[in-house]
C-alpha cells in the first residue's frame, strides 16, 4: 500500500493518540448500544468537553451553554466491517451527533452546532460561538476540535492530491518543504463574556479580542490559499477587535509546508503585518500536524 500509484499513499509516519478505543459509558449515561456506534471522536470530544468544564468552574448543567465541535465524525462503518459494527439501529454514529451528544449528557441548553469546513474546522467553530455570544444565544460556550486519522482512504485522497510531506515531516518555509504531517488531536475549551470571566473570578488562559470568517468565491480552486481574501478577515478581525496589524508582535500562520501556499500566506502576512522592527512568525501545521 506505500507508494506513488493507485490506491498507494506516500508515507507510512504520523503522530497518532494512544488508546482511543478506550471510553467509560457507563460515567455518562451511555448504553454499551450508542456506546459501539458513536464514532471515537464524539468519545473523545464528550470526555474532554467535561473536562474542559470541570476545569472552568462554571454551573453548566441545565445553563444556556452552546456547544461548537468539529471533528472528524466519520462512522464506524467506514472502518469497520458490519458484524463488528452492530449498531443495532443506534444513530449515535450520524455526524449531526457530534455536537449534540455533547449537549445532551452533559445536559446544555444552548446551540449545539456541528461544524465541517476542513482546516478551518475549529476557528470556524470559534467565530460562531463567539457571535452566538455576543448575539446573546448563549452565555458560554463549549468549543472543540478532534482530529482522527485511522480511515486509510483518508490518506489515499491527501496522497494522490500531493499534500502529504515523503518523510512525515512538515517543513514550513523551508525549500526542502513538500506538504505536511498528518496528526491526531483533541481539544476543548469553555469561553464566556471578559466581563462575567473577571466578575466570577474565573482562571483566564486567554482573551479573544476579535475574530472574523469570509469565503474566497471563485478566487481559487475550492482548497487553495487565497491571499486578498485571508487578508481581508484578518483585517476585519482587526478592525473589531479596535486594534492595528502593525501591533502584532506575532503572527502564527497555518503554513502548511506546500509550495503554493506557505509563499502565499507568508506574502500578505509580510504586507498586511509590516513594522518598524521584526515580526516573528511560527505554523500551526509545523506544530500540530
């Protein structure tokens, strides 16, 4: 199955979560029935989002708290033959659940929205449960991501598209750089109004100071970096959070270790982002995969 033809992919590394077949149902509520035909990142996600909240403090249960998760819901029967699947007419694998099952046994009032819009996933998720705060749907959110790569047929599409870095290796800004590391990942974090945060005397990691979404339309190939539109979110997220680029002593760049797209990204950031003195620049996907 390694290789450059048909149905071959291009590396055989990757950084992967240990134990991910492992869950305790019986800690939420769930029967051994939805337990088999969740798919494992709604597992993870649902452990996490509790953990999260146990970390935050706040009084969730039966609270107006919104729920944004991505993640990658494929469903066991992707990966699995039917007879080990046995689901027995359980729904609780349907990617509409990832969010949902996390509303539900931690018992959230507030939306439960499932996102999917690739590698913007989770900052999307951000941005709208921002919004849906400031829009008053909600008094706090729950917002996560998890990344999960054991579909083989997952590799296959990144391999024949070219994406994937030979060595397992993601190299942004480097000439040797030929695409990026695949990663698995999950991750959970609770936000709430500033003001509310500082009131309950909440631990505070972070504060967002604005966020903004856009779409570049026909400007490129549906996947492709396209400068003038990344550029303008970045400016509006600016804008709304009263502050100038020029301020920025850092600018963490998604970078993916391509040839199109780190020159691309790198140039308007160096415009857009341009100071009297250097600007430190890092990559989400040279970190994280």
């Amino acid at each position: 199955w390694k290789g450059s033809g048909i149905g071959q992919i291009l590396v055989d590394k990757g950084s992967f979560l240990k134990d991910i077949d492992l869950f305790d149902n019986v800690e939420f509520g769930i029967s051994s029935r939805d337990a088999r035909a969740m798919a494992p990142a709604t597992r993870k996600l649902l452990e996490h989002s509790f953990l999260a909240l146990l970390d935050s403090g706040i009084d969730y249960r039966k609270q107006n708290v919104g729920c944004f998760i991505s993640g990658t819901s494929i469903e066991l029967s992707n990966v699995s033959s039917p007879d080990e699947y046995e689901s027995r007419g359980s729904l609780a694998g349907a990617p509409a659940m990832l969010a949902n099952r996390i509303s539900n046994h931690l018992d959230l009032l507030g939306p439960s929205i499932p996102l999917d819009t690739a590698c913007s996933s989770s900052l999307m998720a951000l941005h709208l449960a921002v919004q849906s705060i400031l829009l008053g749907d909600c008094k706090a959110a729950v917002v996560g991501g998890c990344q999960l790569n054991h579909r083989l047929m997952d590799w296959i599409t990144y391999s024949q598209s070219s994406l994937l870095s030979q060595d397992g290796k993601c190299k942004p800004f480097d000439e040797s750089a030929d695409g990026f590391a695949r990663a698995e990942a999950c991750v959970v974090i609770v936000i709430k109004p500033l003001v509310d945060a500082l009131k309950d005397q909440d631990h505070i990691y972070a504060t967002i100071l604005g966020s903004s979404i856009n779409s570049a339309g026909s400007g490129g190939p549906p996947g492709a970096p396209v400068a003038e539109s990344q550029a303008d979110a970045m400016l509006v997220a600016f804008e709304r959070a009263g502050h100038s680029p020029s301020e920025a002593a850092y600018v963490e760049l998604h970078a993916t270790g391509t040839a199109k797209g780190d020159p691309t990204e790198a140039n308007w950031v160096g415009q857009r982002f341009r100071r009297a003195n250097e600007l430190l620049v890092g990559s989400v996907k040279g970190n994280i995969g």
